[in-house]
C-alpha cells in the first residue's frame, strides 16, 4: 500500500459529506452513470477519488455494477482500491475481471497490495495471472506467496534501496537523482546498508543521510542495531513490534539474514484495524470473517453455531430454576428478583472479560502479573456487589414490602459480581492457557458462570432466610 499523495477531488461533485460520510446522491449517480455507460461522466465522478474513497464506493454499489464500473473507467481504474474493501467484495470484483485485465493491474501496483489481490485468487487463476507478467515481477511475487498467510513475508513490500556501505551520502543522493523513478519505491523512509551477499548490515535514514557530508561513508552514519523481523514472523507480532517501538518501518530478512523487503506503517494500521476487529466480532460470537456485504444466508450460516452454544448455556441455567421451583411456587417474588440478580453479575463479568480479553491480546496481561490483576478483579466485584447488594436489596424490600427481601438479595447480588469478576478474569486466562482463543470462547462460559452462580445463590439464601423447605 502507498501512503496518500494528497490525490484530492478538484471537481464540485464530493464523494464524503461534512462528518466523513459517503454521500447517497453521490453513488446514485455513479450507478446511474454506470447504467448508462456513460464512461466520460464516470471518470468526472471518481476519476479523481483516492484509492480508499475509490474502495469505499465499490463497496456501496451492487454486485453487477462494480466490474462494469471498473470497465468503463478503463486504464484510469486505480487496482489498489481493491486493497481498501472486504475480502468478500475484492472476490467477487477479481472473479469478473479477465485474466489479462488482472496482470495488468497487478504489474502497477506495489507488491505488497499486488500480493493483496493475487492472495484473493485461486489456485490455478492465480498461476494463469501470474504467467502473464514479467520474468522478474513474477519471481517477487510468487516468492511474497510461498511465505504463510498473516506473516511478514505477504505485507512486505520488495521494491526497496540498498547500497553497499563503502558508498557515500553523495553517492546514494546522486542514485536517487539518476534512478528512473519508476524503479524506486513510491515512498521510502530509509537506505539500507548490505554487504555483497545481501546481508542487512544496517539502516541510514534519510534525514540523516541528506544532513550527512557528502563525503561521509553510509557505514559511518548507519544504525547497525535497526530492529528487523522475519518473513515467517507473523502479522500480530510484527504489528507489536511497531507499537512497542514506534516504527515507521521495518526490514524484513530472511533465514540467512539477506534483506528481503520492507514493511511500512501503513500496512501495520491496517494489520491491527484488523485484529481490533475480529476481536470485537469474536466477543459478540460473530466469525472473523464476516463483512457488511455477506448475504443473509452466509450470515445465518455463520452464526448458527454460536447461537446453538448460547442455548444450550441457557439450559443449563434454567435448570437451576428447576430445582427451586417448589420455593418459586411459594413466593413468586423470586421469580421476578432473580433475573436481576442474575443479569447483574454478568454485566459485571462482561466488563472484566472484555479488560482481560484485550489484555492478552496485547500481551499487557500475562503470568507474570496475573496474580495481581486478579486480585484487583476480586477487590472491585466485592466493592460493586457490597454497594449494588444495598441498592437492589433496599429496591426489593420497598416494592415487595418485605424487609426479608433485602439481606437475601444484598448477599445474593456480592455473591455473584465476586463470581462475575472472578470468572471474567479467570475464564479468559484459562483458555489462553489452552491455546484457545479467549475473544472467540469467554463470554458463553463466562455468563453461564454468572447464571447459574446468580440464581443459584439468591435461591438457595432465599430458601434459608424464608424457610421455603
């Protein structure tokens, strides 16, 4: 991907209205343009557009009018819009498109979002595209490809500048200059330093290279210890490395140390607009995967099973009920006062799972201080469910008129946000001890946690405190 060269709209038509919203007037006329071939009004419309408001239109349009659209604005189509849609949208564009028009996308694009695209393929068109290229582009890509999906070695991008350490500043400045700017990146932040066999010996960056003596050999201003990963490292712990450490950039290397590529800031946003999304859709129970344009049996598909898990929790509470429905017959106050009770302390659960699930996904939470976030879990339950038992306790014997009501449902209510706070924190952690993933698996265990210790606790003190025997 490439940063934004400030491409801007310069006509009076705007695709974004004042809160950064795609206007609805603006897509009907482009699907209108679109319906009547209208190809000069087209490129009027988005001609101008930069990539990611480019990807956003096509998101917004019907699955027949995307490939048309991209037919009708012909070599003027920027193919690195088709990096900024859902994977669901980019498949079904790329299975329209032709053979030839896909290589020759591909062949303009940097490599990392040609990767992007060819990725998307496949197999066997991904191969028919490939042998379309040129002998190098095709070596570049496909060696991008042999790496594992979600590691370095797909988000780098190969075109990059290396130099051997006994040039000059001057030197590399005048390489620049003389360099036909289509052989050098689009945009770059730093040369690199190898020795013949390709080896990373270090980094120079540019502000220090154009501030340097002409004269100052790069191995004299270089930085020999620049952080670097591998191609086989995978995308979350690349991205880590980029907050931990600040980066704009990173060199990849292969097994044998040789520089490889390079990974730029840009793709590493994207890389955890990602991540922060799956997680959020893992804690609702939806698949990773899912986008805005799915059809509505591929969602109903996808979320079966977790619904069909949250039943079966759902039993599995309500069979505690069962057991106290003599006492729930003989006072049917119960009936109304342990759902709350019950609800309460997974609103707390949930508070702590969330904190905990973020947690381990940044790694801020790990053995080494879980003890004491534990503790700290266990403390706050205690203090909302003292101060939440007296709030409900004194609500329940107010409407019920029954001053019983209020050290059962007090005890009640501590009971189970000590329960929810400790199951939010101890439920995640557990599964991450398993390798299992605690976004995707913590909230089902972790309410039924809270139901069941809920109505079981506020019946079973009900029970004792009322001698419903």
């Amino acid at each position: 991907m490439t940063f934004d060269n400030e491409k801007t709209a310069t006509k009076p038509d705007n695709f974004r209205g004042e809160a950064g919203e795609p206007l609805a007037d603006f897509v009907a006329k482009v699907e209108r343009a679109v319906a009547e071939d209208d190809s000069t009004r087209i490129l009027e419309l988005v001609g101008e557009l930069h990539e990611a408001d480019l990807g956003a239109l096509l998101e917004l349009l019907n699955h027949e009018t995307r490939p048309r659209l991209i037919a009708l604005m012909g070599a003027d189509f920027d193919f690195a819009a088709l990096t900024e849609v859902g994977e669901t949208t980019r498949e079904d564009i790329l299975e329209e498109l032709p053979v030839e028009t896909l290589a020759e996308a591909v062949r303009d694009l940097e490599s990392d979002d040609a990767v992007a695209i060819l990725e998307t393929l496949e197999p066997a068109e991904q191969a028919e595209v490939l042998e379309a290229l040129p002998a190098r582009e095709r070596v570049v890509l496909r060696r991008s490809l042999d790496f594992p999906e979600e590691s370095a070695g797909r988000l780098m991008q190969s075109t990059l500048i290396a130099v051997p350490p006994f040039w000059t500043a001057g030197q590399v400045l005048d390489f620049f200059r003389n360099t036909d700017p289509d052989l050098l990146p689009d945009n770059f932040f730093e040369v690199f330093v190898v020795d013949p066999g390709y080896r990373l010996l270090g980094t120079v960056f540019l502000d220090a290279l154009v501030r340097a003596v002409p004269g100052k050999r790069v191995d004299e201003i270089m930085q020999a210890d620049r952080r670097h990963v591998r191609a086989t490292d995978g995308s979350a712990e690349v991205a880590r490395l980029f907050e931990r450490y600040n980066l704009v950039s990173v060199p990849v290397v292969d097994n044998a140390e040789r520089l490889v590529g390079v990974i730029t800031i840009d793709d590493i946003v994207d890389v955890l607009q990602e991540a922060a999304s799956e997680e959020i859709k893992a804690l609702g129970g939806v698949n990773a995967s899912e986008e805005l344009s799915d059809n509505f049996w591929t969602i109903a598909k996808s979320r079966f099973l977790w619904l069909l898990v949250n039943l079966g929790t759902a039993f599995i509470a309500s069979s505690v009920l069962r057991l106290f429905e003599n006492q729930l017959q003989q006072m049917v106050a119960l009936a109304v006062i342990a759902p709350i009770v019950a609800s309460q302390g997974g609103n707390s659960a949930t508070q702590t799972m969330t904190v905990a699930v973020r947690a381990l996904a940044t790694r801020e939470l790990s053995r080494a201080n879980a003890m004491r976030i534990i503790l700290r879990e266990l403390a706050a339950g205690a203090l909302n469910g003292a101060a939440f038992g007296v709030i409900t306790g004194v609500v329940a014997a107010n409407w019920f008129q029954n001053l019983g009501m209020a050290p059962v449902v007090a005890l009640a209510m501590s009971a189970n946000l000590i329960a929810g706070a400790l199951g939010g924190i101890l439920v995640p952690l557990t599964l991450e001890h398993f390798r299992i993933d605690p976004a995707v698996s913590s909230s089902a265990f972790v309410t039924t946690v809270t139901d069941v210790v809920g109505y079981a606790a506020f019946l079973s003190i009900a029970t004792l405190w009322f001698k419903l025997y």
